[in-house]
C-alpha cells in the first residue's frame, strides 16, 4: 500500500517535483531531499513508481540542490515532506 502514486521523468521539466537523494536520513527534509529506505515501517511517505497515467505526480531525481522543488503548483505539496 502506497501513500502515493508516482511517475519517473528523465527530464526537469516535465517533472512537477525536482528530488534529489540526500545520504541520511537526518538530511532529508522538506518535499525535495528525500532519503530511500528499503522499509516501510522506516519511511514517512511510500511511493509507488508507476506509468504516468496512473501517476499522481511525476517525479525527476536531480543531481544539484538549486534544481530541487516544486516546478509548479500541485495538490501535493507538502505531503512528501511529512
């Protein structure tokens, strides 16, 4: 069970979220930094990968910290940062 539908995008800007994955927990905060557990009972938030038909938000990991966030205004914000 899922908190949250989510599709891969490979380019920021098809993305509605710019994430990047931070190395420890204690570094992840907001809806931008997230670190993957491999657990639920660890995560705050679980997301299931899937199409972007099924999607609820799509997605983009980034590299650089400036290019994190929201890329526009959507129902979610603030869930993924709980």
């Amino acid at each position: 069970m899922a908190d949250i539908r989510a599709a891969l995008v490979d380019r920021p800007g098809e993305a509605d979220l710019c994430v990047k994955r931070v190395s420890s927990r204690g570094l992840a905060h907001d809806d931008a930094l997230w670190y993957i557990c491999r657990h639920r009972q660890d995560a705050q938030v679980c997301v299931y990968f899937c199409s972007r038909g099924m999607a609820e938000v799509k997605i983009c990991f980034v590299n650089n910290y400036s290019m994190t966030g929201w890329k526009n205004k959507h129902r979610l914000r603030g869930r993924f940062g709980k």
